[in-house]
C-alpha cells in the first residue's frame, strides 16, 4: 500500500494543528557535553524569564492567526523545566491554558532530571495534567556519570525515575547516551539493563556529539580524549538493537525506540514537517511556511517582550522547493521513510534528482514503488546524506 503524503492542511495561511515547544533555559549546573542555551538557576532570572514568558504567550494568543487553532503536543524542554518549583509551572500551563486550545488528548510532555523528582513534585505533574515525561538519565553508570559532568548520583538516577512511575506516569521516556570517552559495550549493556528493568515506553538513545562551547569540545580540542569512530560506535547500536527488541520496543527513528502507540507525537511533528510554535529563550518555530528563532540571552527576551515585540531573532520564508527538500530530509529519520510522492514532487529540481539517483545508487537509500527509506549504511551516515539532499 502507497503511504500517505501528510501535507498540512492550510487555513489563513496555517495549518489548524499546531505543537508547542517552550524553552526553560535552566539547569543547576552544565553537564560536560551538553550545548544547549541555558544558564544556572538564579532566582532573580527565573522571575524575569517567566514574566517574559507570560508577555510571549499573551502575544501570540492574541494574533487572529493563533486563535481558532488547536494545539494537539506541548513539549516543556530545557534546560531543567523541573528546576522551577511547582506554582511556577502551574502558572506556566494555566498561561497555556488560557492563551491557546489544547485539545482534550493534548499530549504534554515535560523534561525533567531524575534527581528533581521528588514525589511530592511528581505527583504535582500528574495532577497537573502532564501525560508524558522524558527523563535525562543518560547513563547508569556512576563512572561515566561523573566524567558526563551529570549532578544526579545512580541512586538518584534509579529513584527518580521509580518515582515517575509510582506517581502514575506510564509514558516515560529516558534519555541516554553512547559514544562516551571511555565507555565500553559492557557499560552501556548494563545502563540499558538497568534502565529496561524499569519498563519505560520509550527510549531516546543518542550518540555524543562534540558540540563547540562544551568542556567536551574543549578537551577534545587539548587531545585529551578521541572521538569513537563510527564502526566502533555502531557496535553500541547494534548491543541496543539486542537487547530493545525482544521487549517491544522498535526503533521508529535514528534515535528513538518506543512500544507500540508511545511515539512522541511532539516530536514526530518535527520529521514531518508539521508546524510547532517555540516560545522562550532560543526557542524555534516554524509556522506559516517560514522558520523563525528567538533570541538566547533572557535579558534580550524580556527587553523585547516588555516593549511589546516578539523576540524574534531571525526568520526564513521557505520556498515551495525548500520545504519540498526539507520534509524529506528530516523526513527519513524515521524509519518508514517518505513516500514516494515526496520524492516526485523534489525531483522537479534537477540537481536535487541527480543526488536522490546518486544516493540510491551508492545504497544510501533504499526505493520501492511507494516510499523511500534510508539503508543500514544510510542510518549511519545520515548528516551526510541529509547535507546531500538539502
Ligand atoms: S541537565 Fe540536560 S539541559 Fe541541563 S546541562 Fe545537563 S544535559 Fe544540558
């Protein structure tokens, strides 16, 4: 059977359905890896980003193209949106609430680290109506938890995510990472062992990538420690491939492993390019056909927003033919792939069509009569391949 083309459906020049992805820039310390835009907890600058974030949320509630919209995933992200005590979150979501539809089966995810959840705050998520929780855990290994730079101890690690469940949560996701300095396939056996024994839904799986500004880059850059090479680090996916699929849980893209119907609707909303609105520091959009970023620093934010602007950085008004070659590439993260018709509709562009065929040809991809899909060596070299069709 042909698979369906999921085009948005227009309205006012936007789509009736539409994500949420919002930016808590917070973290108490950062870990050794990590690049994201974020700052250490302080009081003062949680007060003045929430007030900000308040301004943005009443903005955009206001625009007629907002209203009349449903918002079927919201997706609390950081940073540590579980640094910020339970009434602030709460303010947050009634904010949400108030300003924008949220359809009655809203998925609502929020990130948390294991050590913030405490069951007093985890019961508070519950009640707060959040029906999915993605738990950076990355490792259950004390060693590569301290050379990661994570402020979590393994206890901590183990309890927090006991302590999700216990309080009703039955859609976790846990975050973990492979590729380590140092880390051996018997290691991360054992941090996929523990973290299986806690039955989760969904599994997000990431390799370490050197990010610049990170300690990580920086010692690297000092010779201190060698990046895995890819036949090496395959190995790792291949121990993952063992052990998740005997459990159910089937790889659905690159990165991300889920039983059956636990996929993270927010996240899918990305490979197919769907429309999502980010609000918060830093956070991205895209709405309307075009791709827009807010600014990082969060006192950039809230000057922009106390004047009554959006604190837009940059926008991009994509081309049919942009958005045409970019809902393939991300697109074939998943691993159903595109259908076939995606690929008709990019071909029109001959340079385009000369890499596609060239790709195919290489066994980067694979093609039917109804879709196209990347191969196992695709998998490995996806950047490039992505790089290629862009
Ligand atoms: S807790 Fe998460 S967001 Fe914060 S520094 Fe660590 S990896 Fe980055």
């Amino acid at each position: 059977m042909e698979q369906k083309s999921e085009r948005p459906r227009k309205h006012d020049g936007l789509t009736d359905d539409l994500g949420i992805y919002l930016h808590v820039p917070f973290c108490v310390k950062r870990c050794h890896f990590c690049a994201f835009y974020l700052v250490l907890h302080n009081r003062q600058r949680v007060e003045t980003f929430l007030q900000a974030l308040e301004r943005e949320i009443a903005l955009y509630a206001s625009q007629p193209g907002m209203r009349g919209r449903t918002v079927s995933t919201v997706y609390v992200g950081g940073g540590t949106p579980t640094v910020l005590g339970s009434g602030q979150l709460a303010t947050i979501f009634s904010r949400l609430k108030s300003g924008f539809s949220l359809s009655e089966q809203c998925e609502i995810t929020v990130e948390a680290t294991p050590e913030s959840l405490t069951e007093q705050y985890a019961d508070f998520l519950q009640q707060a109506g959040v029906t999915r929780l993605s738990i950076g855990v990355q490792s259950f290994d004390p060693r590569e938890r301290t050379m990661l730079g994570l402020s979590g101890t393994m206890a901590e690690a183990i309890s927090g995510v006991k302590i999700a469940k216990q309080a009703g949560f039955s859609n976790i996701n846990l975050d973990l990472i492979y590729g380590n300095p140092g880390q051996t396939v018997q290691s991360w056996e054992m941090t996929l062992t523990h973290a299986l024994e806690m039955d989760p839904s969904h599994l997000s799986l990431y390799a370490l990538s050197l990010e610049k500004g990170t300690r990580f880059y920086t010692e690297f850059r000092r010779g201190l420690f060698e990046v895995m090479d890819p036949d090496h680090e395959a190995c790792f996916l291949q121990q993952a491939e063992t052990q998740l699929e005997p459990l159910q849980l089937s790889r659905y893209e690159l990165s991300n492993w889920a039983k059956p119907g636990f996929a993270c609707q927010h996240n899918l909303r990305y490979w197919k390019g769907l429309e999502y609105l980010g609000l918060g520091p830093s956070a991205q959009s895209y709405v309307s056909e075009s791709r827009y970023g807010n600014v990082s620093s969060i006192e950039h934010y809230s000057k922009r927003l106390v004047a009554g602007q959006l604190p837009i950085a940059n926008r991009e008004l994509l081309t049919q033919v942009q958005q045409d070659k970019e809902r393939i590439v991300f697109g074939l993260r998943l691993l159903e792939g595109v259908p076939i018709d995606w690929v008709r509709q990019a071909s029109q562009d001959e340079v385009w069509a000369t890499s596609f065929t060239a790709l195919v040809k290489e066994e980067y991809l694979f093609q039917t009569d109804t879709g196209v899909q990347l191969t196992r060596k695709g998998r490995q070299f996806a950047d490039t391949v992505g790089m290629r069709l862009l």
